[in-house]
C-alpha cells in the first residue's frame, strides 16, 4: 500500500481524526518525504492531542536507528509537522498534529505569506470542504469546542457560578500565554478572500503556548496583554472559543463570520451549530428595554438576529450565545442566559478527560 495513503490512515483513527480524501494525500505527498512518512506512521496515533511519547516508544515502529530516527522527528517538529513537548518520563517527546490542534494551523499561525503559505492555503481550502469540516466534529457529541461569551452580558450571579465561562478566568489560569494569527483569516486572505478583522489574535496558553513558542510560530505575551487582546477582538465583534473543559484549556480562537471554519459554516448555515461546537448559551432579549434600533442585528456574527416590525428576533437554532450583540446594545437590553435545553451540562473537568471521553465516543482506545 502506497506509504501517503497508510500515513492518512494513521491520521484518520486519531482521535480528532483527518478524514480521508485525495486532497488529504496530495497534502502529505507535498509536505512528508517517504521516509518522513513512515517515521511519522511510528508515532502512536492513540493518545490525546498534546500529548507527546517518548522516542523508545515511537522506536517500536520504526526501522531506523535511534539516532537517525530523533534527528528525523526533531526535523519534523522544527518544520511544524509534529508536536513536540515533554514526554512523560521527562525526555523531548513527539506527538501527532490533530485537527484543530496544530492541522492545518502550524502552516499560518506565524503570520508569512510566504510562497509555501500561499501553496499550503490553496491546498487547505480545497481538503476542508463543508462536508470534511463536519466529518471532523459530528461522529462525538461531544465537541472538543465550547463558545465563550463576552464576559459583560452574562450577569453577576452567573459569572460568579460559573466562572470558567470567563475568558479572564482562562487567562488567569495559564502560567504560559502566546499570541498567533488566525488561521482561517490567514489561509482566507491568500486565497483571495475578503475579512477586515485582525489576524494576531489566536492565544495559546501552557503547553500550546510553549510548543508555538518554540518553533516560532508564536509571541509571548503577559497575561495582561491577553486580556488587552480580549477586549480588542469584543469591540471588533469576534467570538471568542476555547478547549470544552474547565481547566488546562490550550487553545483560544477570536472568530469571524468571513472566514472561520465554525462561525462562517454556521453563518452560512452549511453546517448546523450544535454539530461543530458546544454552545452552552442563548441570547435573550429585555423587551422593556429594547427599542428595535437593530444595532444588535448588524453585529451577529452568525447573521441569527433580525428586527422585524420594530421588534427583534431571534433564531435559537442558530444563537451561538456568544454575548456580541450585547457589546453594541445602547440600552443593555441584549443578554445572554444559559440554554434550557443544556441545563445541568458542564464542560469536561480537564482537556484530557475531555479528549478521552472524545476518543470513547468515536470508538477508539482512550489516550493513555
């Protein structure tokens, strides 16, 4: 069997696996040599994203020597192929990149718009299609992704309950932040889209933030500069998303509706919400307050707001509750409330519980 086509395989049985397609093989045909290919085939495609093994380990499917075979993954983690971070006993160690973390996003998280950017975006956009987005996120319920909202439209009572669904909560918790740029708006400008918003807002905290910062994918920033970035992307009216646990939360993207693979597929209406995300609020509208200026219409994200005869609407099947709306309210009559039809459901306690959960549903062996 030829090597690119066992490679995606591999890939495809991850826990957030790749879904095969002849566009995924011409990507690994452009990115892995042969040899690079069965060197990447040797690392273990059973453990949670982030979560690097060891070199013996990765050496009991592989051929080459143990010298030859850390060059070739050092090689591979310098060239944002694999993630790299300590192994459980201590040494440098060596995991897959899963989608949504670290593929395709290591091909623009450092901002170039270089020839190879440009080639690598091209090729992208044609792998994940619609259909290949939500192959990706549909076969769990449940998603490796939770919408949080701005912290100012939920009231006091709530944010004090539930403090995880706080962005400065995330933020406070992370002893290691980094910035990087959007991979959507990147990859969708090189291929000729159109989308204002800032690109150098995707923070990584802990061992993301230390792996983007290593390989130079990323900047490091102080907690208090991640909050400034925070507040920069509410006014440009971007949704804020992070990992569906409470605690040691890797991965924070500031989302539009132009280019985004969760909030354009919603906003398009390609791909129904509750399949991509977990979305644990609902907007709510004070109709006492409201006076149907619209401004909140003009601003959704995911076009789910209208104002009809003077009086605003609300489409609930397509609410992300992401709390944007009530950013641009003159009146604070736009809130958000937690979902009826989600009470009592939590985010997981940690990302590994939550990836294992992930990997149970799907059918794999949890991560070990």
């Amino acid at each position: 069997m030829d090597i690119y086509v066992r490679l995606a395989r591999h890939l495809s049985a991850l826990g957030m696996g790749y879904p095969i397609r002849e566009e995924l093989i011409e990507i690994l045909k452009e990115t892995f040599t042969e040899e690079e290919a069965g060197v990447a085939l040797a690392v273990p495609n059973t453990v949670v994203p982030l979560q690097p093994v060891g070199l013996d380990e990765i050496g009991k499917s592989s051929s080459l020597d143990r010298t030859t075979l850390a060059a070739r993954l050092e090689s591979l983690s310098q060239r944002g192929l694999l993630f790299s971070g300590p192994a459980p006993g201590g040494e440098k160690g060596y995991a897959l990149h899963q989608v949504g973390y670290g593929f395709p996003q290591t091909f623009f998280w450092a901002g170039e718009k270089s020839d190879r950017a440009r080639k690598m975006a091209g090729l992208i956009r044609r792998y994940f299609t619609a259909q290949v987005t939500e192959e990706s996120y549909s076969p769990s319920p449940t998603k490796p992704y939770r919408y949080i909202p701005v912290g100012r439209t939920l009231e006091i009572k709530m944010q004090a309950v539930f403090p995880f669904h706080l962005m400065e909560t995330v933020v406070a918790r992370a002893k290691t932040l980094a910035v990087a740029h959007c991979p959507c708006r990147m990859a969708y400008g090189m291929n000729g889209g159109k989308c204002t918003h800032p690109t150098e807002v995707c923070i990584k905290f802990d061992n993301m933030a230390e792996y983007v910062l290593e390989q130079g994918l990323a900047r490091q920033v102080s907690a208090e500069e991640a909050l400034e970035i925070i507040r920069m992307t509410e006014e440009a009216g971007l949704v804020h998303f992070v990992d569906n646990a409470e605690k040691e939360i890797q991965h924070n993207c500031n989302c539009c509706g132009c280019a985004c693979w969760n909030v354009g597929n919603i906003r398009r209406r390609r791909i129904p919400r509750d399949t991509l995300m977990a979305t644990y609020f609902i907007r709510e509208t004070d109709r006492d307050a409201c006076t149907g200026c619209g401004e909140c219409a003009g601003i959704c994200p995911v076009a789910a707001v209208k104002v009809i005869e003077g009086e605003v609407v609300v489409d609930t099947d397509w609410c992300i509750g992401c709390g944007v709306c009530g950013t641009v309210c003159p009146t604070g009559a736009a809130h958000v409330v937690l979902r009826p039809d989600r009470s009592g459901q939590l985010p997981s306690p940690d990302f590994e519980q939550l990836h294992k959960k992930i990997q149970r549903e799907k059918g794999g062996k949890p991560g070990v």
